[in-house]
C-alpha cells in the first residue's frame, strides 16, 4: 500500500506529538493523549492498516492534543518560597510571622496543586504575590527594640527637639554679645 495524504498528515502529527513534552502539561488528559499516540504509533506500523483507521487515528490523536493543557508557570512562586523557607522567623514580631506563615502555606499549598492550568496563572501570581508581601511585611524585633530605646533619653545624644532650645540659646547670647559691643560703641 503507498503511503497518502493520510498517511502524511498522520505522521506529521505523530511527530508533533510525540515531541512533546509532557511535563508541561497538567495530568488531567494525558492518559487519553498516550492512548490515542499509541494508537497511532501502531497503525504507523503496521503498512496493511486501513486508510479509515489512519484518518480515525489521527483524528482522536489530534482531540487528545487538544484537551491536554500547560500547566501554570510556578517558577516565581517556587522562587519565593525557597526565599521564604531560609528566613530565620525568631528575628521577627510574633504578629508578622504570624501574616506571613499563612501566606506561605497557601502558597505552597497553590505550589503543589499539579492540576492548575496556564488558564489558572493570575491564581498562581496572586499567591506569589501575596508571599512576596508578607516577606516584606516580616517586622524585625531590632526595629521595635531600637524604637523603644530611642525614646529614652542616653547620655550624649539628644533627643528628638532638644537641639533647637540649645541652638535659640546660642543666638540669643551672640546677640546679646553683638548689641553690649554696638552699645559701647556708640
């Protein structure tokens, strides 16, 4: 039997789609798509295969194709959690910690969902972005314990507000200085 336009057709899509890579696409669908490539693989094969079964194989292959889709791109997400896992959280108030470890589990519970299409991505991204501002929200307990101190006044370091009172008193002497002069010599 001599190959026709069939037969071409098939094994272009054949070629397609065995080239793919299936990691790039969510479960749900794939058992179809390599039932239906290897169907066509085999009637590939066999050179007495009907012409019928060719064009009903290339068909049901094409449909399989069709119905796989990408998964969602985690790359950022799977980026910030890495980011998020190092972070030594003792150093950080008990309330932002708190904000944050929620963000992280919803994170890495949306990271590990493997059946979120490309359809899904702003749900991936809300979820990186969420993270990426609960890192940013981490409150350091340094902040909080220089914050209190700074209030209190050390020996040598003026206060917020004491250096004017000690600048006016300056003034007012040097002019005070400046107008005994001008009245003595007058």
């Amino acid at each position: 039997r001599s190959r026709g336009l069939g037969d071409v057709y098939t094994i272009q899509l054949y070629n397609q789609a065995s080239s793919l890579d299936r990691n790039n696409y969510v479960p749900a669908g794939q058992e179809e798509f390599l039932a239906a490539l290897g169907v066509a693989e085999r009637l590939l094969a066999d050179g007495d295969a009907m012409q019928a079964e060719v064009d009903e194989s290339a068909n049901r292959l094409l449909d399989a194709m069709l119905a796989i889709r990408f998964k969602a791109d985690k790359t950022l997400l799977s980026q910030l959690l890495t980011q998020a896992a190092a972070l030594d959280l003792s150093l950080y108030t008990a309330e932002s910690v708190q904000s944050f470890a929620f963000a992280q589990q919803e994170a890495a519970r949306i990271a590990a969902d493997q059946s979120l299409t490309d359809k899904e991505q702003p749900v991936v991204d809300a979820a990186a972005d969420a993270l990426r501002q609960a890192i940013a929200g981490l409150i350091s307990r340094d902040v909080l314990t220089q914050g209190d101190s700074a209030g209190s006044g050390h020996a040598g370091t003026p206060r917020t507000g004491e250096a004017l009172p000690a600048a006016a008193a300056v003034i007012f002497l040097l002019a005070g200085i400046f107008l005994q002069k001008a009245k003595r010599r007058s």
